[in-house]
C-alpha cells in the first residue's frame, strides 16, 4: 500500500497473499476512510454521517440503568423480547403494520448487519439484485459477499427520478430482490407512493423480494412522508424492511438495528444472524425500549432539527460556489463540483481537506462506475450548529 499526500490508497497492483476472492472485488469504505483523514488534518468531518451531538439523555439514562440492573447477558439470539415488542408496536402506532413480535422481528448489529444478514439469507450465487444508482457503498461489498450479481438502474439529477422502462429491463427470472433505500444516501430522494407501487408491482411480476433500508424514515423535509414499501398491496410477505436506532435515535455506535419480515423469510435470516453475531449488546437493546416508546413530538423535533441543519449547509454552501441537488430526506447533500476545474471528485475532496479543512466524500464511491461520480461529491450534516457554521467558515477559502 503506498501513501499519497492525504493519504488516498493506491495498492499499486498488488494483492495480499492472503485474500479470498470474496474479498478481491472490494476496497475499503471510502466513507470510514474519510473519517481517518479528517482526524489526521484536522478537518470538519461532514464526510462520515453520524451526529457530532450528544445522544438524547433519556436514552443515555436507560442504557446505564440496564447495565446497573445487570442486563449484560446475550439475549435470545433474535432480540430482547420487550425491544421486539416496542419494535412491533411502533410499527402499528406509525403505519398500521401487524407485526409479530414472536416471529418477524431480527435484532441485529446495526442496519448493516441486516442488510447483510439478509441477502445471505435469501440469495444463491448468480442471483441479480437490483440496486438503484447512486448507492450507499454498503450495497456493493454486501453483493459480492453474498456472491449475488447487481442490476443497477440510474437516478437521475435534478430529482433523481428513474426511467420507468430501465427499471423493468433491469428485473428478469433471475432476480431475487432489490434494495430499496428511501430515504435515499446519498441522494436525499425520497420515494413517491407512485414509484413504490411500480416497483412492488415488478417484484410481484418477478417473484422477487424488496429489500428496504429505512434508517432515515424520520428525517423529512418539506413534507416528504415515507411509505414503507410492506404497506403496499401485494408487498407485506415480500419485503423484508431494515432499520435501525442509529440515524433515529443519534447512537450510531450503539450497533443496534432489527430486520422484519414474514416468518419464512424471518426463520432464514435469524440463522444468519445467529451465526453471524449472536446477537446485538443486551443493556443496549433494553434501554432501545424506551427510544422506541418517544411520543410523536421527539420525531417531529428531530426533524425540524435537521431541517435547520440542512438549511445552514445548503447556504454556505451556496456561498462557497457549489451547485446542489435539494435533499428532501435523510442528511446528506450531493454537490456538482464541475464548476470548481479540479480533475475528479478525489482531487476535489483532497484539495477540501488541505485548502479548507473540510472533509467530505468523493461522488464516485457511489457508483458501480467511478466516472459517473467523479463530478459530485457528498457533504453530509448531522452536526452541531456551529460545527456546521464553522465548515461554512472553512469552506469560503475555496473562492
Ligand atoms: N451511513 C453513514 C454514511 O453514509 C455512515 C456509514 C458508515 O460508516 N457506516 O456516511
């Protein structure tokens, strides 16, 4: 491995001896890789979404009381009965799903276990999912890994909207799912109830499944609501919805998510998982009882909260020369930087970090293909007010 100025790898063709071909596919994140940079220069970290804010103290209060009540063994491998219970009935106070608590919940480490816990559990090698582009990187190791191949279909600028007809010639007989992530990382889209029921309608068509990454569900703007996809028609047995307390409950090292799904789909995943992790951090899941149980306000000032955030960043970076794509969800922005005359997005966030001390991530690390991505780059803002005002600062002495 050789070193560039800021630290960029480059293998320099070179493969570790010891590597499976599983592994050959794949680099390392390139979000986490950002967040080591940052650190070492010194940079406003708007690369790694997670909040620089404290988690809420009522949640920081439960987790101690589960540990002092001596809650500090594994749990039943699928989850702590009292978290799949206020999991299950979230899920009817919010969207009017029936879930069994008993037989369609998966607590995981985290939504990525799930997403991965998932695809191991349903697909064989040489099945096809489809993936919408750009995606959050995840997405693509998870594939390989599960040795499945991707379909990917394009959204595009200014909405990120898709091509109906791409969509359906991405789905064949030999699709087992496609990953839905809506709110979209790092698009900021937010599916309409028009796109859902077309994609449901194709993966009924196909016999697939929809694999949903719900984790930003509660961060809107603009009056964008989201719809699970397993409300819709034809969808409650086919959509196995992944979801976490992470981006909700602003614990994104807490490690704890859930997967739900019809029981069949459920008996696969939860042998994955078990095998996998065990299970998610005992204290931890209790004290997720009570972020499960916050009345409809916390969600509302969680949102009107990030809506300030997203407002600081979009005006300094307005400010700082850069075009944007308006998020409508989730908290990352995506920035045209083809006004800017640096090479690619790499140069361009490597010239961030030394000119102002601002760390983001490179578009391409979004794409199947690096140079459909070269020309945008991702700040995200999950951060204090004045960290977020202390960026845009920085960012002026890119004029
Ligand atoms: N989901 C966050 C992001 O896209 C964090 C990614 C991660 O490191 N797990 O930045």
């Amino acid at each position: 491995m050789r070193r560039t100025s800021v630290g960029f790898r480059d293998s320099g063709g070179r493969r570790p001896r010891f590597q499976s071909r599983r592994t050959a596919h794949f680099t390392e994140s390139v979000i986490r890789e950002m967040t080591r940079l940052a650190l070492e220069a010194r940079a406003v970290n708007l690369a790694q979404g997670f909040p620089d804010f404290p988690a809420p103290d009522f949640l920081k209060e439960a987790a101690r009381r589960a540990i002092a009540e001596d809650l500090n063994q594994y749990t039943i491998t699928w989850g702590a009965k009292p978290f799949r219970d206020a999991i299950a009935a979230k899920y009817a106070r919010f969207y009017g799903l029936e879930i069994d608590p008993e037989r369609e919940i998966t607590v995981c480490c985290g939504a990525t276990e799930g997403m991965i816990a998932s695809l191991l559990a349903v697909t064989e090698p040489e099945d096809e999912i489809v993936i919408f582009e750009p995606f959050y990187e995840n997405y693509g190791p998870d594939t390989y890994l599960a040795g499945a191949r991707r379909r990917l279909v394009r959204l595009e600028p200014p909405d990120w909207s898709f091509d109906p007809a791409e969509l359906r010639a991405a789905f064949n007989r030999r699709t087992k799912a496609i990953i839905l992530n809506t709110p979209n990382n790092p698009t900021g889209k937010v599916f309409s109830r028009e796109e859902l029921v077309l994609i449901g309608e194709l993966c009924q068509e196909f016999d697939a499944l929809a694999i949903t990454d719900e984790i930003y569900e509660h961060i809107l703007y603009d009056g964008a609501r989201h719809i699970p996809m397993m409300t819709l028609p034809g969808m409650r047995e086919r959509s196995i919805l992944v979801n976490s307390m992470s981006k909700t409950y602003s614990v994104t090292g807490w490690r704890v998510g859930w997967v739900i799904a019809a029981p069949d789909l459920t008996d696969s995943i939860r042998k994955v998982h078990d095998f996998l992790t065990v299970g998610a951090a005992a204290p931890l899941q209790y004290a997720g009882v009570a972020a499960l149980s916050q009345p409809e306000a916390y969600y509302e000032t969680l949102a009107a909260d990030y809506a300030r955030r997203r407002d600081i960043l979009l005006e300094a970076l307005e400010a700082a020369g850069f075009r944007y794509w308006r998020p409508r969800g989730a908290y990352y922005v995506m920035t045209d930087i083809s006004g800017f005359g640096l090479r690619n997005d790499y140069a361009f966030v490597r010239h961030l970090i030394e000119v102002a001390g601002v760390a983001a991530v490179p578009g391409s690390s979004f794409f199947e293909d690096p140079s459909r991505g070269a020309g945008m780059v991702r700040f995200c803002f999950p951060k204090k007010y004045e960290t977020l005002r202390e960026a845009g600062e920085r960012l002026k002495r890119l004029a």
